[in-house]
C-alpha cells in the first residue's frame, strides 16, 4: 500500500461564488458550501483515513469538521496551508485591481511565481511554506491516506510543485473548483497524480454552482 494525499480546496464563500480576491481575509462557508463539506464526508467517511492537516482559516476548518466530527479525528491544523496573501488586492474584484494596481496586476498575470499580487506573496513563497507540510506527511507516513483541506492556489502551487510543472503556470495548467479534490500517490517513482479537482460527490445542484 501507498501513500496517497487528498487535497481538498474548502466549500463555496461569497468571495469564491463572486471571484473576489481572498487569501488572507477569514470568511465563512456560504449554506451550500457546507453542504459540500457534509456531501464530502458522507462520501469519502468509509475511506481508512489516517490523518488530516487544515489549514487554520475558518472555510477550511469548516470544511474538515464533519469528517473529522464523524471519524473522531482531531484535526492537524498547519499555517503553511493557508491560502496565498493576496494584500492590497484582498477583497477586491479583478477589475477594480486591473484599474488601480495595473503594473503589478500584469507582471503577476505573467509570472506570478516571482511576481506578488501588491503587497501580497509570490507562487514561490506559497510553495516555500506549503512544501514542508507535504515533506512532514511524507517523513510521517510511508503508507495510508492523508487529507490536506487547503485553499485554491495553495493547492495548486503544491500540485505544480510535486507534478514539475512550472510555478509560474500554476493559475494556466491547474484548477480546483470550490469543494473539489485531488488526489496524489506517492511510490517508488515519486508521486502521481490520480485525480484532479473532482466534484462527482456532490450532489448536481452543488456541482453547477460556479465554485471559482
């Protein structure tokens, strides 16, 4: 047996419904958003779980709770899984951004590995943060599942690092819906990716909401 790490993005919030920027701004799961936190631990709660990291935001805790409520597991809650720290730009919509930080908006579209959102962080320091998680599931456990509840750039970032995809193509080559997961198997010849960003475990009416 392997090891295999899910990487569950948090249920729907305002911000992901709208397309806002929100990395380091702390908001709730909307109702259907908890609704695929349940729908996922009615769904994957058979799975033989052997441990589960969360990034400490109140959507990701959210989303990991009725799995862990219904397994009796507590949460390992890692500052590295927080979403990227979007500064200026939180809160904002990508055109109110565009107009007013029109410089730094495009050399993040074009290369944000090295490139912040204003005041924000870069894909490489996400990556610098985050990696060490995974290494530390990995030093922990050579075989099992691990969930890892994240956000939708940090899960990104981490897939294009374990993949060998360019950083800076982690917004163009990557997507994770609201809700969804992705699956890596780490064995003899590193890891694989099995799965990316599935929803099939909700229910249609969650799986048609637009989830960015």
């Amino acid at each position: 047996m392997s090891l295999k790490i899910y990487l569950l993005r948090h249920g729907e919030t305002t911000y992901s419904q709208r397309g806002v920027y929100c990395g380091a701004l702390d908001p709730e799961l909307t109702p259907e958003g908890s609704l695929m936190a349940q729908a996922f631990a009615d769904a994957y709660g058979s799975v033989p779980w052997t441990d589960i990291y969360v990034s400490p935001l109140q959507r990701t805790v959210a989303t990991a709770r009725p799995l862990c409520n219904a397994l009796g597991v507590r949460m390992q809650l890692r500052d590295g899984l927080r979403e990227i720290r979007y500064g200026a730009w939180e809160g904002r919509e990508q055109d109110d951004v565009r107009l007013h930080h029109e410089q730094d908006y495009l050399r993040w579209l074009a290369e944000p590995a090295w490139n912040p959102p204003t005041e924000g962080e870069t894909a490489v320091q996400v990556a610098s943060r985050a990696l060490p998680v995974i290494t530390e599931i990995e030093s922990k456990y050579t075989r099992g599942n691990v969930l890892v509840v994240s956000h939708k750039a940090t899960i990104r970032i981490i897939l294009c690092s374990l993949m060998g995809i360019d950083l800076g193509r982690y917004r163009d080559r990557i997507d994770t819906p609201a809700g969804s997961v992705s699956i890596i198997k780490f064995d003899v010849h590193g890891p694989m990716l099995e799965v990316l960003g599935d929803r099939h475990y909700m229910p249609q009416h969650l799986r048609e909401r637009a989830g960015t």
